[in-house]
C-alpha cells in the first residue's frame, strides 16, 4: 500500500489530522506500519535522526498550494492541510505512540510551527527574529517525546533547522560526570498555558545520562534553574552548548521532507530569520511520539508541572 493512496482514501472519507487516529480501521495495516517503522526508525536511533526526503511530496494536496501560512497556528485550515496532516499523523502512529499536550496547541496532536509576531523574540517555536537555541523537546517533562516529527509544508527562504548530537560532543569525562548530577530543574516553556503552578517544587534533573544505546541528553537552558552554585557544575553546563556549537549542523527542510529527530540523543534549533508575515513564511508540521524504552529512575518522582500529557487512542 502507497502512502499517497493511504491518505487519499482516509482524506476522502473524512479524516483530518486530528481524527484519523480515532479509528482503528483507518491507521495504517501493520505489514505497512512495520516497514515504515523499520525504515525510518532504525536509523533515527542509530544516528539520532533520519531524514526522509519528500516523504509527503507525492500526496494528492500539492504543497506549495497548502492555503497561506497562518500568523497563528490556531488560524491553521486543518481541511486545506488535511492531506500532509493525516500523512504526519499515519506515519507517527506507525512509528510509536503520538501523544500531544493539553495545554499546547489546545491538545492538537499536528502542531503548526510557523512565525508569529507576538512571539518574535521568544524561545518558541513560534519565533523567528532569534536563533531557537539547543534544547530537548519538552525536556520539563519525563514523558516528553522520543522522537520528534517534523514535515515541510513550506520553506521558501531555506531557514534551517539545526541538529548537534550529545554523542558527538567533545566532553570530558569529568564533565560528563558533573552533568549527571541532578542539579537542575527545566520549566515549561512560554507555548505552554498555566506557566509553572504556584509552589511547584524544584525537583533535580540529570543533564546526561548513558543506555546502552549510548550518552542521552535532556536539555533546554532558556528554561533551566540551576540549584547549585558548584563551580564545576556550571562551568560543564556551559560548556555542553560550546560542545553542541562544534559538532551541530544544519538541514534545510524542502516541502514534503520529512525529519525526524532522536530527543534523547539529539538537540535541535533553528537559525534566526525576518519573518514576513505575508503568507510565504516557513511552515512546519510537528508531530510527538513516545518509545517503549527506558529513561532514568529519578524522572519518575516529577510532576512535570501539571501538564498532561494526551495520547493518541491506540
């Protein structure tokens, strides 16, 4: 079974991207879904991301006709994107568990990842006048995603989204064992509503840790308390974003390319660039999948700020 015809069929029957996971008859049959999962997962575990080139380019929904990009994501058509959106959300659920959050994007598992003037020189998804710096998607959380989805709906201006992995960064091994100490807390980020509760305790997280799959990471310094004022720490937290500047690079999302990113094993980001707001700006779809895989035993004590976590019915 083509993808194309997968979405077709799920599309004309009335799928959005938002509903076609609620029906067990529309996911995609299993002997598809394994080779999908075989394809792309297996080398996004192995080199903390996989790229898929126009994945999404051959649907029925000619992206560079997907509707003008939207000022706000809550402004975003989900029947003029309905084809790349069911398409994310198929491949996603093939991939793992999708999940979304109650209070981002108003539970939307599809996110909308474009330039919002509001939100310019914020570090958000929605900036754009500032580099997104290095950080872990929903690293506040211990049941933020594995892997991270990201499809091209639009990028005229090739702005790139930016990559440095934890196993390829230059760190002692005194360092490293700094960084495995659990004195700091990361909050939610500012695309979050309800902020950090009142009276939230700071509860210590570890920055680096090792599987035996190899070094993970949990990272994201635009929102991180450090709980220590242990020279040795801060200097090793300074240097692990030097460490990800020498070893990053960057890819530039064509329409229809699919990227998805290892959140334990990566960090990602984006270049700085003027948005225009007139429609052509870049547009990103974002999609979040949990693995049946370990994390570390102390994450289990967080409350994660009270924001929920929702999952896609199985």
């Amino acid at each position: 079974m083509a993808l194309s015809h997968a979405v077709r069929d799920r599309v004309g029957a009335g799928a959005l991207g938002e509903t076609v996971l609620n029906r067990p008859d529309w996911r995609l049959p299993q002997p598809f879904a394994a080779t999908l999962s075989q394809i792309l997962v297996a080398p996004a575990l192995s080199r903390g991301f996989a790229l898929a080139p126009g994945l999404f380019g051959g649907l029925d929904e000619p992206l560079d006709e997907p509707g003008p990009t939207p000022r706000h994501w809550a402004e975003a058509d989900p029947e003029r994107t309905a084809h790349i959106d069911v398409a994310l959300a198929l491949v996603a659920a093939a991939l793992g568990q999708v999940h979304s959050w109650t209070n981002q994007q108003a539970g939307r598992i599809v996110h909308n990842i474009l330039p919002s003037p509001e939100h310019s020189h914020e570090q958000v998804g929605a900036s754009s006048a500032v580099p997104l710096a290095w950080h872990t998607e929903d690293a506040f959380h211990p049941e933020r995603a594995d892997l991270v989805l990201l499809a091209c709906v639009r990028n005229p201006d090739r702005i790139g989204t930016r990559l440095a992995g934890i196993r390829d960064a230059a760190l002692t091994e005194a360092d490293l064992a700094q960084l495995a100490r659990p004195l700091l807390t990361i909050e939610p980020d500012d695309s979050y509503g309800g902020g950090v509760p009142a009276g939230a305790e700071q509860i210590g997280m570890s920055t680096v840790w090792h599987t035996a799959a190899g070094r993970c990471v949990r990272y994201d310094p635009s929102y991180t308390r450090v709980m220590t004022d242990d020279a040795r720490f801060v200097a090793a937290f300074r240097r692990l974003d030097g460490a990800f500047e020498e070893c990053g690079f960057t890819v530039d999302l064509a329409p229809g390319d699919l990227l998805i990113v290892d959140n334990d094993a990566m960090v990602h980001g984006r270049v700085a660039f003027r948005a225009r707001y007139d429609g052509t700006d870049r547009w990103v779809k974002r999609a979040l999948v949990r693995l049946p895989r370990p994390r570390p035993a102390g994450e289990r004590r967080e409350h994660g700020y009270h924001q929920n976590p929702v999952y896609a019915v199985s």
